[in-house]
C-alpha cells in the first residue's frame, strides 16, 4: 500500500508545492492525480521515488521509505529516460542488470514481457529510431520488468499520438489487471485518467491540500482490462461529467 | 552507380582537378610553384629519408603528448564546470576569453615560464587543444541529461554506475574535442618547431628547406604534414566512433 500522510514540500527559497498531502492507494488500486500543468504532480512524484525528500510528513511506498521500494517509473520524456547508446534489450534489462541477473534470464524475461506488450520492433533497435508510442512501450516493459510493487507513470500518453495512445493503454490495462499491479498516474487528461483507474484525485491549487477524501470513483460497468469501446459510451462521459463538475464546484 | 563508384569517384575527380590546375600553376609560375611529378618525386625520396622518419615521429610524438595532456586537464575541468552551476557562472566567461587568445601569441609567455624552447612549444600546443577539450567537454556536461542519472538511481544503481551514465553522456562531446584537438595540436606543435627549432621535427626541416630555397622538398614536406594530419585525425575518428555513434541522438 503506498501511504502519504500530511506530506509537504517546498523548494528552498520559494513558496510550498505541497501544504499536507494525505491520501493512499491500495493494492491492485489504479489511481490518477489530475491537474494542471505546474500543480506539483512531478515533485508529487519526486517525493514518491525517492529523488526529492518531503519537509514534512511520512510517506510508505508497501512499507518501505521511497527511493528502497521496488517500484517502477515511467518518465513523460520518454526518449530523455532512455540510454541511446544502448539497443532497446539492454535498455528494457535495466533494472534486472542492477539486480545482477545474468544476460540470459534478463533477455528471456524481456522477450516474454515484449511479448505480453505487443511490442512490434525488434529489441536490437537503438532508441533513437523508436517512435514516439515505441519509446513509450520500451519504458513500460523497463518499468514492469523487476516486478515492481507499484508502477508509477508521469504524463505517459502526453506526446503520444490517438493510435499509439489507444496501443498502450489497452496494453498497460492488460498487464495491470493480469499483475493485480498497483497503479499510479499521473495526467492532466481527464479522459485516460477515467479510463485506466479506479479513483482520481484532483490536486488542488497550489500549496496542494488534500485530506484523502478527494478521491472520486470512477463508475465503470466492465471489469479490468476494460474495452476501449467504453470511452464512447455514456457512462464514460458521465465520469467525466462528474468530475469536471466537481472541478467547478470545489 | 555502385556504392563503391559513388563513395570513390567524387574524391578521385576532386583531386584530379586540384592536381591539375596545380599542374597549370607551376606551368605558369614555376619558379615559385614546382610541377606536381617534381613534388611527388621529393615526397617519396624524403619518405625513404631516416631523418624525414625521426622528423615525423618527433612531431607525432609531440603532438600526441600536447593532445594527452590536454585530454588530462581540459575533461575533468570542463565536466566539473559544465555540471556545476556555480562554477559555471564564476568561470563560464573564461572559456570565451582564452578560447579567444591565439595560442600562438602566448608562446613568449611559455618561454618565459619554462626556459625551454621544448617546453614552450609544448606548453603552447597543450594550451590550445586544452581550451577546445575544455570548451568541448563543458558543452557536453552541461546539456547532458539529468534525467538519466535519475533513472538509474530510482532504479538501484550504485553510485559508480550513476557516474559511468554521467560520463557516457558527455563522451560524445569529448569525442568531438578529441578530434578538433589533434588538428589544432598538430597546428600548433609544427609552428613551434619552425619558430623555436627542434633537432628532429617537421616544422622544422619545413624551416630548412625555406632558408635552402628547396622549394620541391618544402612542398613535398608540406604534403607529408598534411599526410600526417590526416592520418592522425583518421586515427582520432576510430578511436572515438565508438561515443559519437550515439552523439547525434543525445
């Protein structure tokens, strides 16, 4: 179970990012934090990964302090995240290298989750000729490939084309709902937030506040992997509805 | 056109033209510009000389040395001043101002400090292939990618991983330091020998065949500089292919 409690950070020198933060996410819970660019949802994400440490407060990652947890991270820039001067196999062993597994089980475990990925492109390609949705898929199976408790994922879809968009979250929903994966995303779209979680928080104006009873379900009548017919459907947009209302009227 | 017809035959008219509006040149002038049967007769005499061998060997040698040392001191200092904001900024205008400074005009300073014409011939050669080491490698650190010492910290990696993913990161950049510093350096250290003399060197026979008016063997040692830059600048790209595959797709 990941667990923030009144947690608040503030960069030396300037205003807090995040007054008292508290919520939690289950296991096998997916969940998106909404809100718009410069809410603090990537220093949210720091404090969760262990890069940046809260000024306040306590947060658990399954019982372990960030930064010791096994948990895997999907940067918005994809390509940035990645080694160029490796080909997309050693890229994607990553972190089983720096678990000190041999060459052997790291190819074979990356070949069965490429698989389970659809990803369409040999593994011998450098990531410069990836595409955008390619580069996207390589840093889930390099976030998926150690197993870890959570994965965590910043702005995933953001330069992502509709196809390539669709791709992976049928993909990652797949993958999730066979793991019983814990899930956290973090998005300013309303509508892939819906789709991949269960509950959606949105971040409040800066300092962000939240108590943990921000936290709106997401009303779905499929169960996981869910179809991506449902986004055309009423009740999809009636989620929407729901939430951007609840925007309104704070 | 065969790949191989289209990669050799361009260089091979090129040439051609060049030799022979050279050929016309010495027809029309020949007591300034020898023919080109003359010159390429002096090149393969001067090649079977043992002393042209110990002058080639000595200016190599000298440059290779001048090179190292600024491979030495240029990278750690252009790795500490491109990551280092605060350093950055002290000593960022510096780059430009000695960078500015031909290296050539601080050879009566080098004299001056070292009271050896071999020192200061040195020193100088060493000063500018340092200051394109350093602006070089400055360059590469500072806009390398933060992002990726991240990933591998979020993954596990130990602190001496995280610094191999720092460097590989700048690599390309000294890669393209090493290169231009081999030229400059060859440059620099002839000049020195025709300024300062040398026992063995080609900068100096260059200065013997001026003074002697050999002006067969002052161009055919010209070529053979030439040959030698070429040869060391070949060697420079092999070494060095290695970083700069991935270079252009930081």
């Amino acid at each position: 179970m990941l667990v923030l409690d009144r947690v608040s950070f503030a960069y030396p020198r300037r205003q807090p990012v995040l007054a008292s933060v508290s919520f939690e996410v289950g296991p096998g819970e997916a969940v998106s934090l909404i809100g718009e660019n410069g809410a603090g949802k990537s220093t949210l994400l720091s404090l969760l990964i262990g890069t940046a440490v809260p000024t306040a407060g306590s947060i658990s990652v399954f019982g372990r302090p960030p930064g010791t947890a096994q948990v895997g991270m999907v940067w918005q820039k994809a390509y940035d995240s990645l080694y160029p001067w490796w080909d997309a196999m050693n890229n994607a062993a990553l972190p089983l290298k720096l678990l000190g597994w041999t060459r052997r089980a790291r190819r074979q475990r990356v070949e069965q989750l490429a698989a389970e990925l659809n990803l369409d492109f040999p593994l011998s390609r450098m990531p410069y000729e990836l595409s955008g949705g390619e580069l996207q898929k390589l840093c889930v199976v390099r976030a998926l490939v150690a197993d870890p408790s959570i994965l965590i994922m910043d702005e995933p879809f953001a330069n992502l084309s509709l196809e390539a968009t669709n791709d992976l979250m049928v993909h990652l929903q797949a993958a999730q709902a066979k793991r019983g994966l814990t899930l956290l995303i973090v998005s300013h779209s309303l509508e892939h937030s819906v789709f991949l979680s269960d509950t959606v928080i949105r971040l409040t104006p800066k300092p962000v506040t939240l108590t943990g009873e921000e936290k709106i379900l997401v009303d779905c009548p499929y169960s996981r992997p869910r179809p991506l017919s449902w986004t055309l459907e009423p009740t999809f947009r009636r989620n929407i509805d729901r939430i951007r209302m609840g925007a309104l009227n704070p | 056109m065969t790949p191989i017809v289209s990669r050799f035959l361009p260089p091979i008219i090129g040439g051609s033209i060049l030799l022979l509006l050279w050929q016309v040149a010495s027809l029309s002038a020949p007591t300034l510009i020898p023919s080109v049967s003359a010159v390429a007769r002096a090149t393969f005499a001067l090649l079977g000389s043992e002393q042209v061998r110990r002058d080639v060997l000595a200016t190599v040698s000298r440059t290779l040395l001048a090179v190292g040392i600024a491979i030495g001191a240029g990278v750690p200092l252009g790795a500490i001043m491109g990551s280092t904001h605060l350093f950055r900024a002290a000593f960022g205008w510096l780059i430009d101002f000695l960078r500015s400074i031909p290296a050539f005009v601080l050879l009566p300073l080098f004299i001056t400090v070292f009271r050896s014409g071999d020192a200061a011939r040195l020193g100088m050669a060493a000063f500018g292939a340092g200051i394109v080491m350093l602006a070089s490698t400055a360059f590469g650190a500072a806009h390398g990618k933060p992002l990726r010492v991240e990933v591998a910290r979020v993954y596990g990696a130990s602190r001496l991983f995280r610094f191999a993913v720092a460097v590989r990161g700048i690599l390309p950049a000294v890669a393209d330091g090493v290169r231009i510093s081999v030229s400059l350096g060859l440059v620099l250290v002839v000049v020195g020998e025709i300024v300062l003399g040398a026992t063995y060197g080609l900068g100096t026979r260059v200065n013997d065949s001026l003074s002697g008016f050999e002006l067969d063997r002052m161009y055919a040692l010209t070529v053979i500089v030439g040959c030698v830059g070429y040869a060391l600048n070949l060697l420079a790209r092999v070494l060095t292919n290695r970083w700069s595959a991935y270079g252009r797709h930081l």
